[in-house]
C-alpha cells in the first residue's frame, strides 16, 4: 500500500509543477512529457502508466508523439510485431452492471454457510517423531459482514472465528485412525444475496498510434529507433491525467518502448473539439460464420451545431495468411459510407516496405503487406467528412471491407482503429505551414534521402481556409547566405505537398555548418497571418568527399535483370548508366569526374536487393575502390530492397569529417548446398572470431583470426540439416550477423 501512496504523491507534485509552469506559459512554449521510459515489453504484455498531461483551456499548435522502440537487456526479439498506443480515456457516460452483493466474505470468498466458534478450538494430528496423538490451536478466519442496505458492498463489521463442526481424529502408534470426536460450534452462518447494479463510467481506448517492431534478431542491445507522429488532433484526449496504455502483441521476450509527448503552445489550424470512436479492435475476415460486418455495422452520432468541421481517422493492419495469404500479404479495399452512400474506398496495402530505412533486417522485412513493413509506422489515413455532415445532426458512418472468404485453417484479421474527430471551423483565413524536412536531414526516418549535396526535399501545407496558390521559401545552411524558392501550386486547407528545392549555399560562417533552416513567406503573395509555423530546423550530415578519379565495382547475383545502376551530378545529368548485365559478373567502371556533387542510385527490381536470404537470387555487391592504389572508399549495403541512392561530392568538402567506412559482411551463395563463402572487409585490421550457429544457439564452428583486414574464405556446414543458420563475425569494434539458408 506504501508504494500506492507514494505513486500518486509523485503524481500530485508533477501536476503541481506542470500548473505553475503553464502559468507562465506563451505562444511557441513546449512542454516535454515522458510518460514509458524504456519499459521492458515481452509476452503479449499490456504496460499501463500515467502521464500528467496539460490541463484543459490550453491549446496547442501542435502535439508531437516520438514513440521509441529498443533493445531490452535481454535483446530484441527476431520477429514482427504489433505496439498499440492507446488512451484509457474516459467518457464521461455511465452504465451499471447488476452484480451480486452477498451478506458476508471469508478471506474474499463467500460460502454458503459457515459453522464457528468464539472460543479457541484445536486440531488434532499425527505426531510422527513421537508417535502419537498431539493436537495445535485451529487457524481463525476473517468474517466480514456486509449489511448496509445503502452500501451493501461496504464492511460493515468482522470476526476473527474459529472453525466448527469438524472432527478431530485420534491415532495409534503406527499412525492409524483409532477414533474420532465431532468438534461442535457455538455460531451459525447463513449467506444470502442480493442482485444491485453498480454503476460505473464508460472508458474507452483510443489509438494514439501503432508500430510494428522490426525482425530485432540482428540488433545489438543498444540499438533504438524513433518514429515521429503528429497527434494535435487528439488534444481533447491529453488533458489531466490520463493513463496511457502500450501493448505488445509479441508471444516472446521482445523490446523496451519509451514515449515522449510535446506540446507546442499556440493555434492549431482548427481546434479538435470532440473524438469519438466508431470502430475499435481485431475483427475476423473471411470467416463465413462470423464476417467482418457482423462487427462493422453502422452507428450514428449526434453531431453539435458547434461541429462544423470533421474528419474520420482509420488506422487499418491486415494480418494472419488464410486463403490467397491474406489479411497480410493481400491487398483488399475498405469503403467509407456516409448515411448509407460510400463516399471513400482506400486500398489496405503498402508498396514500398523495400524501401524501409531500417535496411537488413533479420527477417523478410522487404515483402509489401496490408498497409504495414516490419519496423515501421502503420500508416493513418485520414478522410475528410466536411462537405458531407451537416452540423446539428445526427450523422450514420459504415465502413465496409471487399467481400473474401477464408477456406483454410489460418486466422485472418484485421486490427482497426476508426475515429471520428470534429473540428472548429480554421482559425486562419490565410496561413501555411512548413511540416517536415525531408532532406537535408540527419534523422534515421530519412536515411534514404540522405546525406544531400543540393536540392533539398521539404513538404509544406496549406493551414488557411483560403486556397494556397503561392509561397515563398526561404532556405539555407546556419551561416551560409540563404537562397530562395518561389512555389505556385493549388492547395486546398489541411492539404499537403512536398517540394524540390534549388542548390545549396554551402559557404558557411561558422565552423559547425549542421543546421538547416528553412522559412516560409508571402502566401498568396500577401502577409502570413501566423508566424510561428513558417519556420522549421533540421540538423544534417555531410556526403564524403571522393578523390577526382576512383572505381565503381558492381558485382551482379544471379538475378542479374533486376539489377540497375546509374551516376548523375546535381543537375540530373546521367555520367554513367549500367552495360548490359550478366549473371554473377564483375564490372568496373574507372571515373574521372570535375568538381562537384554526385548520386549513385542501385536499383532492384525485384525489391529485393543484391543479397537476401530469403530467396535464390544469390549475393551481388557494389563498393567504390581507390584507383591509384589498393582499398576501399565505400561499402553499400546489399541487402537494400528496392533501391538504393548514395551521394558524394568531388574537389570539395562541405565539412571536416572525411570517408568513414564501416565493416562490409557478405554471405553467398544463400542459400547454399556445399559451400558458402564468407566475404569480410574492415576499415581496419582487428583480431575477429567468426562463429556458425543453428537458429536455437547451437555452436557448430568457431575461428579465431588476428589482426586481419580482409577475408575471402570458403565454408562447409557438412551434413548439418537443412535449415537457416546464423553465421556471425565479431571484432574489436563490431559484430555483425547474417542469416544463411542452408539446403542440405
């Protein structure tokens, strides 16, 4: 009970703080909240923990939700799974349950009758050291009496008894029964029961947000990553104190999940004012005998005259692999209906899970799926339903799945989330918004797009209810002259658009040029109405710097048509583009290059890369070498997926940090039969230990190596089962794991 106690002291100081901090809050304040801090989640385990949120009158320009997922001390688990985040919000509506409410409990329990006695009582047993009869005073038991018609579930009074009406036994000396006494009682209880309704408030979850881990089985204990989710709309759920619940749906020891709230004082582009769940859980699809619909039926909202503006917020993930592999790996349609008319249909599917920033995973992280990749966001489709609810009406929404039907034995379903979310009306006439930096942009989540030379990528968005037609930008490096970018286009409010800059000034003034900035102006031509959304900052790193002359090697794997390369500079000009390719081939192309900025881009067509383990396309490679002398400039990745996109510059650094290279692993063929070969560059020599283990952590080969920069060797499981193996490299500085598929 101390522990209860001192929770909810803590809990009173934070909110005492948390309030006289927002007496002194103002327009662009932020308000940091953590709430999970690296809690340890494993076993299809659910994680409840209280954050002291904002009190209610303040609003928010912007709420941002950086949910992190690492590796707990025991490791992160090999597979993919579902992280729920969610509000135990409460309603506010009661219902009541007709519960029974008896006349007494015994240690919880509530008997029919009891027989006691007042006075101490004995229980007789064999003393087997001794060997006779001996006896020891009867525990008592708790009776506690419940007779307060008015609150028949409050104690009323309680006895410490003893029991009655048992007998005690009497033993000879081999410890036989020789006789027996009937103990009697002195006191009689009878139970009865009375049916009342208990009356309680409605909580409800609502989804903040949804991840699903990535195949962690690679990942060494201090990885983590950090996705990024604008949640202003769900203001009205992040007020007081609210519980916050995170679930995990792995069946294993899994990951540590860390979330941090930030509110960002000021005006939204329209003030969220109620959030309604329409849908909520995991469904059955295509099961015949119990459909999807039987859950999905329509439901109606009275919707206030002071409701002018909605949206419905659908979160959907497909998931088992019945018939036609689906609801994962099958791409079906919801449609959203409005009063009986369908106004939306939104494909479930996701395309480009090859061109997730969390690259060699440990598993197939690179297979499209139902709206979702390993290791990623599920992504949130948001329906505007303005133009056809009527305030100060009732409103019937119905979402409906494409019809299937599931023959196998496999679970197909879909998690779903639908929220109805109304609005204010804009609290702008003409106001725009810089949202993201895309490039330049140091951030894992855009590892893809980066590092850049030229050409930044942001996405801008129209947060005024007059059409966005025009916009000035305003860019540049921290201390470099700033450049500038006239955009013309036709935004709609609450609409979105990412924009391709010019060139970048790099010529910065100070000796940490890390910082990218970039300000938005003039839209329409006349005076922004908000400033404190026109601004947005991003740290940045640097391309290498090559010599003018170096190698590109490609070395193609077996699926050599999928495979596809080219170098452009800065203006798009293609300076070199792939000859026609053949199976396993190496090709080496020596460049001799002017000063400037450059790209390579490797592209797979079959989304699979140049190695992976999961298929028989074998293992191909690409590296830049030094052209006068022997070494390496760049490994890339050759389990990249879709493609892949490197840049550099040439003549000129953009900052003092020179090439840094990192240990490149390569595992062919995979699978493998006879032999595979291992196929290790380091940056530096280092005393390694290579070891081969079966896939529950069974050692079948280990050597030691010192003070090695480079090995090529061949190796052999013999007559180990057909199978996938973990073959591992570790050094002074690293360690390194790929999955082999061993067919035997």
């Amino acid at each position: 009970m101390q522990k209860l106690y001192t929770r909810f002291s803590i809990l009173a100081v934070a909110l005492l703080c948390l309030l006289s901090n927002y007496s002194k809050a103002a327009e662009g304040d932020t308000t940091k909240i953590r709430v999970h801090d690296a809690v340890h989640m494993d076993w299809y385990g659910q994680y409840l923990q209280w954050g002291v949120f904002p009190q209610p009158g303040t609003t928010f320009r912007r709420i941002n939700l950086d949910l992190t997922i690492g590796c707990p001390p025991t490791g992160c688990s090999d597979w993919d799974y579902t992280v729920l985040v969610e509000a135990r919000h409460k309603t506010g509506q009661f219902d009541s349950t007709l519960t029974p409410a008896p006349l007494y409990t015994v240690n919880g329990n509530s008997p029919d009758s009891i027989f006691s006695n007042l006075n101490q009582a004995y229980i007789t047993f064999y003393d087997t050291l001794n060997m006779i009869t001996d006896s020891s005073v009867a525990g008592q038991f708790w009776i506690m009496t419940h007779n307060n018609p008015n609150d028949p579930f409050a104690v009323s009074d309680s006895d410490y008894v003893y029991p009655g009406n048992y007998y005690n036994y009497y033993f000879d000396n081999s410890g036989n029964v020789i006789d027996s006494i009937l103990v009697g009682y002195d006191q009689t209880w009878i139970n009865s029961v009375n049916m009342v309704y208990v009356v309680f408030e409605i909580v409800e979850l609502q989804e903040i947000a949804r991840v699903i881990t990535p195949y962690g089985g690679y990942y060494g204990l201090t990885w983590k990553n950090t996705w990024h989710f604008d949640i202003t709309d769900l203001a009205p759920l992040l007020q007081d104190s609210v519980e916050i619940r995170a679930f995990y749906s792995g069946w294993s020891d899994g990951f540590a999940i860390t979330l941090d709230f930030e509110f960002i004082e000021g005006t939204p582009p329209r003030t969220p004012l109620q959030i309604r769940n329409v849908y909520k859980g995991s469904f059955p699809f295509g099961n015949a005998a119990n459909p999807i619909e039987n859950y999905l039926i329509p439901k109606s909202f009275d919707i206030d005259s002071s409701e002018v503006m909605s949206m419905l917020r659908v979160i959907p993930s497909g998931h088992g692999a019945g018939t036609q592999n689906c609801a994962e790996f099958c791409a079906k349609n919801y449609k959203v209906k409005v009063d009986g008319i369908q106004q939306f249909q939104q494909l479930v599917w996701r395309t480009d899970c090859g061109m997730n920033p969390l690259m060699h995973q440990a598993g197939t992280w690179i297979y499209d799926r139902a709206n979702w990749c390993p290791g990623e966001k599920v992504i949130i489709r948001e329906h505007e339903l303005t133009p056809v609810i009527t305030p100060g009406t009732t409103v019937s929404l119905d979402l409906d799945f494409d019809t299937y039907t599931n023959s196998s034995t496999n679970g197909a379903s879909y998690i779903l989330s639908t929220q109805l979310i109304t609005y204010s009306a804009p609290n702008k006439l003409l106001d725009a918004s810089i949202e993201e930096i895309i490039a330049p942009n140091y951030d894992m989540n855009y590892s893809r797009f980066n590092p850049i030379c030229n050409n930044p990528k942001v996405v801008i968005r129209n947060t005024g209810s007059t059409i966005l037609n025009s916009l000035v930008i305003t860019y540049g490096i921290k201390g470099a002259p700033q450049s500038t970018y006239t955009w013309n286009g036709n935004l709609a409010f609450n609409q979105y658009e990412e924009v391709q800059l010019g060139g970048i000034n790099w010529s910065s003034s100070t000796n940490t040029p890390d910082e990218f900035e970039v300000v938005i102006s003039d839209p329409n031509g006349n005076t922004d109405q908000y400033a404190f959304n026109d601004t947005l900052r991003s740290y940045l790193n640097f391309p290498p710097e090559f010599p003018s002359s170096f190698v590109l090697l490609v070395k193609t794997n077996n699926a050599y048509w999928e495979t596809s390369y080219n170098i452009k500079d800065d203006m798009g000009n293609i300076i070199l583009i792939n000859p026609p390719l053949s199976a396993n081939t190496f090709y080496y192309d020596t460049l001799s290059l002017t000063p400037g900025c450059y790209e390579f881009n490797l592209n797979d067509s079959g989304k699979d890369g140049l190695s992976f383990f999961a298929n028989n396309d074998g293992t191909g490679y690409a590296r830049f070498l030094k052209a006068s002398t022997t070494g390496a400039l760049k490994y890339l990745e050759a389990d990249f997926g879709t493609s892949l996109s490197f840049k550099f510059t040439v003549g000129y650094l953009l900052s003092e940090p020179a090439i840094e290279l990192e240990p490149a692993l390569l595992v062919y063929p995979n699978p493998a039969s006879e032999s595979f070969t291992l196929d290790l560059n380091l940056p530096q020599n280092e005393n390694i230990t290579i070891t081969i283990t079966d896939m529950s952590g069974k050692l079948l080969l280990k050597e030691d190596f010192k003070n090695v920069g480079q090995i090529v060797k061949k190796f052999t499981l013999n007559d180990s089962p057909a199978g996938l193996y973990l073959v591992r490299v570790t050094g002074d500085s690293f360690n390194l794991v790929r999955k082999l598929m061993w067919n035997n």
